[in-house]
C-alpha cells in the first residue's frame, strides 16, 4: 500500500500550529465499533459538535461501521471506512466482509488508521473507548501524532464493565500504560457522582488529573426530516421499543411481544424497532408474530431515531449509552431492561439511573423473565417520574464540556509540550 504522505518529503507540522489564520482545527476520531452502533453514533455526535462550535473545523471520522453511510453529518464531518470486523457469539472476533485472517484484516485496519492520521495532520486525536485500539491497531498512529506535537485524548462512556472484568482486560491489552504514555485528556461522558468507570483502576495521580467527567451527550433532532415513513399507530400516544443496533436485542424483543400476547388489557401500542444487525431469521419469526397482535407494529431500522424518540409517549430499550442519552434528552418514561451478558455495563447503568429517579428498570438478573412482569411494568410507565422531575447539575451539558476541553486544547500556549509523558509507576 502506497504511503499517504511520501510525497511530502519531510515530517508535516500540525495546520494550526503552521497557519492558524487561514486554516481551521482539524479534529482526527477513532470509533471503536466492532459491534452494534453505539460508538459511532457516539462519536457522530461529537463531531457534529465541534463543526457547530467552529464552522472552519474539520473532521474526520475512522469507523469500520457497515452502515456508517447511512447517517447524516454536519458540514466539515467526514468519514473513513476502514475493513470491519465483528463480533461472534462466542466472543472472538472475525473480518466482516473480506474472506481474509482476523490478523490480516486487522494488519490493513492498523496501516490505514496510521496513513490517514500523516495525511490528515490533525490538531487532535480523540480516541473512543479503547486506548490502543481494537488489538492495538491505534499504537502505531499515537506514536506518530505525538512526535508531531498533536493533542491525544481518550473519550470513555461513563460505564465500561464490572470492576472484576474491567482490571484484568485493560492489564492484558496495556490500557493503563498506555494511558500514562500517549493521552493529555480523558474525557468520560457521564458524571462522577454517577459513575466512575476508572476508578478500580488504580491509576496515578497524574492519569487521574488529566479525567474530566463532561456529563452526558444532549441529543437533538434532526435539522432535517426523515424520509421513513412512519406507521399509523404513531399518530397516537405510543411505546417505542428499541434495542439500538439490534444484534443483541432478542431477548428484549422477545420479552414484550410476548407481554402483549398474554395480557389483552394493554392499553397503550408499542413499536418495536430492530435495528440493522437483527439475525434474519429470529426477525422473521417475530414480524409474524407482531402481525397476529393489533397493538404492535415494527420498524426495521430508522437513522434519525430521534424523531421517533421525540414522538413516542415512553421508551423501552436495553439501557446503552446512547439511548440513555437520548431518553434523558427528550425527557421520556423509560424502563431500561439492560443486557447481562457479557457485559454488565448496561445493568450497572440501569441500577445507578434507577437510584437516581432518572429511569425504571427491569431485569431478568434476579428474577424470572415472565409475560406478566413485563406486562406490569408497560403499565406502569404511564405514571413513572419523567427525567426532567430530577435535578441533577450538569448531568446533559456533555457536549458543552467537550466543546470547551477542545478549545482548551488548541489553545497556541497548550500546543507545544513534551513528546512523550513520562510512563506513570
């Protein structure tokens, strides 16, 4: 593969440090996205954000996401799409599309991210969730963007996993050391009073410093209207159900459709929406079963879902990141009934919102997945708090941090420093 930047002939120093005047921020993201949607949505935000902020901006999205085409960005938001890989049930992971080794594909992945960071020049590198990258394939790019005197900052949701998971993984993948060596900020989107998703770490005092708890990412609707058409039962007060990108959304599909075949009493309809990564076969199977109760209707996929959130009367969703967001944003009723496997980020999510008076939450963690517990808790959603009835400072003012870190950071007294940090004992 022909390298991006040979024709240079020397090391580029960063556009904003060269010509300040003329040449806008440029904003390099990193998505994490071997499964499911929310770190590119996540991420989508974010530079979405930053061009609002400063219309000369421009950035520049890395996702190995399928459907990143499908989403629309600001002007100045652009995207790579790097070979995908994905996630098996099993845990391990396999190239998406090319009929090539996960080492090959992941070898590809590493060149392209390293190629584009050269000829991009960015002024700062936002890493999303995993500090060396899926395998490590980021280490090459943070190497050569912090020679070259561009900012590096690590952006986290504000749960990652259960303490006991969490340690051993980031101790295997090097995540602490690499914390300590590559990164100026560490953003978590959420609030410490919430969560801190770091803290079991153990981290020094100096990684520590660097943590800015921004609050979560307000969401808004889309300047432009979405050209799915919606079905009849909308126009009416409705239950949205989403479980986000679907590929692990069964269960939760499941668990309402048979609360709606066992108690006729329910009063308000439901959507469900299933996403893009649906096994086919268990959509089949439930479109057939949607179609036998008049009280449900289905959506395969929306890519301004928040359209759909502003419009229903409650949400019912597994309880990721964005959709939080989302729920928060639009102030809607929600019964989070979070994934327990393999991760418990989304249950500890639900259980802190839940404490917080945010959401209502419904598990089969503890107690069994019944027809009737679900029918219950659809019921109950008309009469549950909104978010709006609990004062929480900062807890949307998420992409209002990010906006004022970035500005901090391209900031000419903040560009010059150190190549490298001092690897933390």
């Amino acid at each position: 593969m022909a390298d991006l930047v040979t024709s240079l002939g020397k090391t580029p120093q960063s556009p904003l440090l060269a010509n300040p005047a003329v040449r806008g921020a440029r904003v390099l993201i990193y998505s994490h996205d071997t499964f499911g949607l929310g770190h590119l949505r996540r991420s989508r935000a974010i530079a979405n954000a930053i061009v609002e902020a400063w219309p000369g901006a421009s950035v520049v999205i890395i996702s190995g996401s399928p459907v990143i085409g499908n989403f629309e960005f600001g002007s100045g938001v652009d995207y790579i799409r790097i070979p995908g890989v994905t996630k098996l049930p099993d845990g391990d992971y396999r190239s998406l599309n090319l009929h090539v080794e996960l080492d090959e594909a992941v070898g590809l992945r590493q060149a392209l991210i390293l190629q584009t960071a050269q000829a991009f020049r960015p002024d700062v590198f936002i890493v999303d969730k995993e500090p060396t990258g899926f395998r490590g394939e980021v280490v090459p790019a943070l190497d050569y963007l912090r020679a070259v005197g561009c900012r590096l900052v690590l952006g986290i949701r504000d749960v990652m996993d259960e303490p006991t998971l969490l340690v051993p993984e980031w101790e295997r993948k090097g995540a602490r050391e690499a914390l300590a060596r590559y990164y100026d900020e560490i953003w978590v989107y959420g609030l410490k009073d919430v969560y801190q998703p770091l803290e079991a770490l153990s981290l020094p005092d100096a990684v520590n410093g660097r943590i800015t708890y921004t609050g979560y990412l307000r969401r808004e609707e889309p300047p432009t209207p979405s050209l799915t058409k919606y079905p009849k039962i909308t126009k009416q007060p409705f239950i949205l159900v989403t479980t986000g990108g679907g590929g692990d959304g069964d269960d939760l599909i499941d668990w309402v459709i048979s609360a709606y075949e066992a108690d006729a009493t329910l009063e308000q309809p439901a959507l469900i929406l299933f996403g893009p990564f649906i096994d086919r076969d268990k959509r089949r199977s439930f479109v057939e079963r949607i179609a036998k109760q008049p009280k449900l209707d289905v959506m395969s996929f929306d890519n301004k879902i928040e359209r759909l959130m502003k419009k229903a009367d409650a949400i019912v969703a597994m309880g990721g990141y964005n959709t939080f967001c989302e729920a928060l944003s639009f102030d809607k009723r929600t019964l989070i009934v979070p994934r327990t496997r393999p991760r418990l980020e989304q249950y500890i999510r639900a259980v802190e919102a839940e404490r917080l008076g945010l959401v209502r939450m419904l598990s089969d963690h503890d107690e069994p997945r019944t027809p009737e517990r679900m029918a219950e808790a659809l019921r109950g959603l008309s009469s549950q708090r909104r978010p709006s009835e609990v004062t929480i400072p900062g807890l949307l003012d998420g992409l209002d941090r990010v906006q004022e870190r970035l500005k901090a950071l391209l900031e000419p007294t903040t560009l010059f420093r150190p190549a490298f940090h001092q690897a933390a004992e």
